[in-house]
C-alpha cells in the first residue's frame, strides 16, 4: 500500500499519473492473488476439521482487518485528500471504487433476492439502476467535475449564488443519504451476525467500527483505496456460487448462459406445484387462519377475552397434570404472547391477517417468475386495473431509481477524484463495466438458486432439510421460517416464509458448497455494505463540515480544524444510523429506494437545469428542491405503512394513480423541474459572470467574456 502516498517528484502530472497507476496495478494484482490463496487456505483447513465459527471469525477480522490497515496508511488531515482523495485517482480504479461505493447491500444482497421473490417485475431494479449510469455519463458527471466542486452541496452554492440553495442542497443530502446508510448498517448487522453468530445489534457496532476507521482517519483517499479492495472481493465471492449452481445444474460454467433454459424448467415446475393438492391443502390453512382472524377483528374485546382465557386454562390443566416442563414453557409463551389489550390485539390480528392473506395464494404468495406483470390485460375490469397498476408501476420505479442513481450525492463525489475531465467520464464507463458484472448475474443467480428450492427442496422430509434453513431461522426468523403446517412431514413450497435479504448469503448452501464459500459471500456482502456506507458517511460529515460550517459559518476555519470538524461529526452520524438500524426500521431495498426517490426529487432537476440552463436561479432552484422533496416525503409518509407509524397517520391509504410509496419521486421529479423553470422565469436572472461559466463548461471552447 506504499504506493497510495507516491510523490512525482517534480516529474509531469502525466508521467506521475503513470507511475502512479503503475504502482497501483502492482499492489491490486498482488491483493487479489493473496486473497484467493487465504480462501484455498481457509478451504483445506475446513477439510482438516476447523470448525465453521472459526472460518467466519476469520473472515469477519481479517477483512474488516484489511479495510482498517487501509484507512490507516491512507491517513491524512490535508482538505483536498480528504475531500477529493488528492484528484489523482485514475479512471479504471476510480470506476472499480465507484462500483463498490454503488454496490451495496441493495445490490449485493437484496437484488437477486428481489429478483427470486418478484420474477420479472423485480428487473426495474437493474433496468433502473444501469440507466441512471447513463444519464450520469450523459449529462453529469463531466460537467460537474469542470466545475471543480468538492460536494454537491457545494456546486449547488456556487452555481446559484448563496447558501440558501446549498442549504437546502445540505437538508436534502443528509436526508438521502442517512436513509441510505441505514440500510447498509443493517446489512452489516446481517451478514456480521451470519459471520460471527453474535447478536444482530452487536454485530452493527462491530462492523461499524471497520467502516469509521477507513472514512475516520483518511477521507476520501482511505475510502477509495478501501473500495477497491472491497470490490475485488465481493465480485469473486458473488460469481463463485453462481457459476458452481450453473455447473451443478446443467455442466456449464457460464451461469447468464443457460439462464432461458432452467427460467423453462422453473415455469414449468411451478405449473406441477400451483395444481399440486399438497400445495393446496396449505393455501386452505392459510385461508382458514385469515377467516379466523377476520372473525375475531369484528368482535375484538370478545375475542381477546376468549384467547386469554383459553390460554390461562390450558396452562393450569398442563400444571394440574404435571406436564413435561417443555410442554408448560410453551403454554406459559403462548400466554405471555396474547395480546395486552384490544389496540395490541387489532394491531397484531390485523398484521397477521395480512400475513396469512399473502399466503393463500400460490407459489407460497410469489408470482410466476416469468409472468411479466401482474393481472391480465384481457381479463375482467379488476384484473385490467391490476395488470395497468403493475405496469404502471414498473415504469414509474425504473424511472425513480434511473434520475435517483444520477443524482445521488455520494455517487456524484466520485468523478471529483479524477485527475480531469477526460477521465471522469472514462470512469463513468469502467463504473459501467464493473456494475455491469454483477448486475448480468443476478437474475441468473435468483433463477438458479429457485430451481434448486422447487425441484431439490421441496418434497423432502422435515427430518431431512439441510442445516442451512435451521441456521437461518436462528439469525432472523422474520427473514426465514419453515413450519410443517399440513402436519403431512413433507415440505411444500408454501410452507417456507422466506425474505430477500438471505437469497445470496445462502446461495452456497442451497448448492452444497464448503462453508469457507459461504464465510466469502458474508464477506463479499460486508464489503458491499461497508464501501457504500464509507462513501454516504462521509457525504453526510462533509456536508455538515465543509458546505454548512466552512462555507456558511467559518469561512476562515484553517484545513486542519474543518478536517477534524469532519471525523467528529462522521462519527456522530455513523452512531445515529447505527441506533435506527438496530431497530430493523424497514426491509433493505425500500429504504434504499427511498433514498433514490428523495435524491431524484431534491437534486436531478437543481442540476440538470443548473448545468443546461443558464436562466435558472436561486430563488427558482431552493423552491424547486424544496417543492420536489416535500412533495416526495408527504406521499411516503401518507401511503408506506412504516412511515404512517412513526408519524401517527391514521387515515385510510390512498394511492395516487395506484403508484406505490417506493417510487413517491414520480411526483417530486416533475413538480421540482415545473416549479425551478417557473419561478426563475418570473424572478431575476442569474449574475451575468455565472451566465457565462454555464456556457463555458458546456462549450470550454468558448471565450469567457467579462463579468
């Protein structure tokens, strides 16, 4: 890593940029050579009799170990290392660090998992996510590095003449950036716990500290360097399974090439389960406890005054016969777990209501993995609505997550560290290429891993199913549980409850594979985790540092003092999002959509006009953001359930044109274009100085005239 402080020496930039990526080229090739042979170390140690919590304990130090050891040769307190990793980082690497910083547990993690859960409509998410590249590409990321910006917050100051466009550019960042570093923390959480078997809340606090030493101590110059380490590894532990299932199941180790070939097989079997009777016979139960509980929502004081009643005796006549103690602890749970009074009770039937409702449908509530949306457009008026709303739906999220992608702040912070403008934008391509990998392979790998669930899985014996599903179970058991509940000792597909977040950290398992490769996937999915939450940490601390206390309050505040400034409040922030996390607030993939939809309200319209029209104002880019965020956060707030319960909203859920609270930037993207264009054609131009610095950038051939 000594290659990450090199000097030029007096030489050319150019010649320095050379040796530099030189120097870089050497130490990478030598890590990714040296981590391959500690995971073939680590395999033939499992062979030998190391026990699996050994190998996830050292997976867990001696990665969180490296990203540390990173963060501290990378130290610096000098404001452009910090802040811009010294603007030297060269396009390939900065693409590499990009990808990481892009791919978080979202991506890692979730995706495949959404994919597997969701079939087709889940491909909004990759559709989404690669456009948003291209628009990044297109109309941004050159444009913005020509401005010379440290943060987004700052080119949003510069380019409309004061802070209050920088403030409310500040609001918007912490904003979507916090909501996204939640997600990555609890992922941490997750996979750390996998890892280790520690408890969820104190694996956050584990990870968390590999993620403050890195961003902590170098900035952006130590997060960079981080992520590319970091990328290295989640991509090989991301394509190693897939490509073992690939072989496993067909004996070609390309998995996105028999990708049609086993989505035929999946449809095929999913047509044998819908018409199965044993499926059916679960989808009876499930539609029998969702009457019972409908029952028991119309009279609530009856009801809760029955089950309590009935629980209390059945544990005095166990006592009374002096039952197995296991038998009484289990009647003694079941009455702690009737509810305390009649708002818990509507609260938890109505809950489980709907739990059981999503169950009696089949395919244990999954749709056909290859039906392309929902309903049937030549069927009755409601399926026509269902199958309009889906669409509609699906189009409104690829278009939230694309202007999100292009407009989120830590993303944008990035094409800062090129050393020009030339290569900001060949970063944006290799950014491409590197997400563009793993992106090809998630819905090979959901596909994969499905036709190992319905053709290996299901039709085994309780007394058989592989150890995976009880570890699990005892992770999370709101992530995957398995309950016999046709006492028939069969499992049936719809018997399993399973989330997204555990598809891929369970993928080697599902295949069969050496723990040692599911330690890697857990270490993959911590790298992705913790180089996205580097990046948004210290896009959080550097707005609060940089753009509101050095250029609103101090603007004289010396460099080591507003770095110092920095690591504090980074280390504030990272303890607030590792507090919420430990709440398990919502699943990963909303609150990370959530994040784009707030990014895509509050900034993509502010930039894009700020850099294409040079008539765009202050006044019209603060009401523009304020309206397009507003706007974004009022309809989550009105239709997403967890939201109505932290702010008390107790009136019935309405939908606007059936869009689903995920995709609420539907709305702000257009209201914040509408009202910036509006308010700065009825409000003064901009000076005639920042009138021509727009046209400069966009055309740098011509003269700037004078001021």
């Amino acid at each position: 890593m000594a290659g990450f402080n090199m000097d030029s020496g007096g030489a050319s930039a150019a010649v320095a940029n050379r040796a530099f990526k030189k120097q870089l080229n050497k130490v990478y090739a030598w890590y990714t050579g040296g981590f391959m042979a500690f995971v073939l170390v680590l395999a033939v140690l499992e062979q030998m009799g190391l026990p699996r919590e050994w190998i996830g304990f050292i997976f867990l130090i001696a990665t969180v170990g490296l990203y540390a050891g990173i963060g501290i040769m990378s130290r610096t307190t000098d404001a452009a290392e910090y802040y811009v990793a010294g603007r030297r980082v060269p396009a390939i690497y900065n693409g590499m660090a990009t990808g990481a910083d892009w791919m978080s547990a979202a991506s890692f993690i979730a995706m495949a998992g959404g994919l597997y859960l969701g079939g087709f409509n889940a491909l909004a998410f990759i559709l989404g996510w690669t456009g948003g590249y291209c628009l990044v590409a297109l109309f941004l990321a050159p444009y913005l590095r020509k401005f010379g910006q440290f943060t987004i917050p700052d080119f949003l100051g510069a380019r409309y003449e004061g802070n209050l466009p920088r403030f409310i550019g500040i609001c918007g960042a912490i904003l979507c950036s916090f909501t996204y570093v939640v997600a990555q923390i609890y992922g941490v959480g997750l996979i750390t716990s996998r890892l280790s078997g520690l408890a969820f809340e104190v694996g956050i606090f584990v990870g968390l500290g590999g993620i403050l030493v890195c961003s902590f101590l170098g900035g952006m110059r130590a997060v960079t360097w981080t992520q590319v380490a970091q990328y290295i590894i989640l991509i090989i532990a991301y394509m190693i399974p897939v490509v073992w299932l690939s072989v496993k199941q067909t004996n070609v180790p390309i998995p996105q090439a028999v990708y049609g070939m086993q989505l035929q097989k999946i449809t095929e079997r999913e047509a044998q389960l819908i018409a199965d009777p044993k499926e059916q016979e679960v989808i009876a139960v499930f539609k029998a406890e969702s009457t019972a509980l409908t029952a028991k929502l119309a009279d609530i004081p009856t009801a809760l005054a029955a089950d309590r009643a009935a629980a209390e005796q059945k544990l005095e006549e166990l006592k009374a016969a002096t039952a197995p103690v296991a038998d009484i602890q289990a009647a003694e749970k079941a009455l702690a777990a009737v509810p305390k009074n009649e708002a818990d009770a509507k609260t938890a039937w109505t809950k489980g209501k709907a739990a059981a409702d999503a169950r009696t449908k089949p395919l244990g509530g999954m749709p056909r993995h290859a039906q392309v949306f929902a309903g049937d457009p030549n069927g009755d008026a409601a399926a026509q609505k269902t199958f309009n709303e889906s669409r509609r739906n699906f189009l409104a999220l690829v278009f939230c997550l694309m202007v999100g992608t292009a407009a989120l702040p830590h993303i944008l912070m990035r094409y800062y560290t090129t050393p020009s403008v030339k290569e900001a934008r060949e970063s944006v391509t290799w950014s491409l290429f590197f997400i563009f990998l793993l992106y090809f392979t998630a819905p090979a790998l959901a596909v994969l891993v499905k036709y190992e669930v319905l053709n290996v899985l299901v039709g085994t014996p309780f007394t058989q199913l592989p150890e995976w599903i009880a570890q699990w179970n005892k992770v999370d058991p709101t992530l995957l549980s398995v309950v016999d509940v046709n006492k028939d000792g069969i499992f049936q597909l719809g018997e399993m409850k399973i989330g997204s977040d555990i598809i891929v950290l369970a993928t080697p398992a599902i295949g069969g594979l050496p723990y040692v490769v599911s330690g890697m996937v857990a270490a993959g999915g911590l790298a992705a985790a913790l180089s996205t939450a580097d990046g948004l940490l210290l896009t959080i601390a550097n707005a609060l540092s940089h753009d509101l206390y050095y250029k609103m309050i101090d603007p004289n505040a010396p460099t080591a003092r507003r770095v110092t400034i920095s690591k504090a409040l980074l280390l504030v922030v990272a303890l607030a999002a590792a507090g919420v996390a430990a709440q398990k607030p919502a699943d990963i993939l909303f609150l990370v959509s959530a994040a784009f939809s707030f990014a895509a309200a509050t900034f993509f319209p502010a930039l894009v006009l700020g850099i294409f029209w040079k008539r765009a104002n202050k006044w019209g880019a603060s009401l523009g953001m304020m309206a397009g965020l507003g706007i974004t956060f009022y309809y989550m707030v009105q239709t997403h359930p967890w939201l109505r319960g932290i702010f008390g909203v107790t009136s019935p859920v309405e939908l606007w044109w059936g869009i689903l609270p995920i995709s609420a930037g539907l709305f702000g993207v257009p209201l914040g274009f509408a009202t910036i264009i509006i308010v700065s054609l009825l409000t003064g131009a901009p000076r005639q100085d920042t009138q021509e610095l727009v046209e400069h950038v966009r055309y740098p051939n011509l003269k700037m005239g004078k001021a």
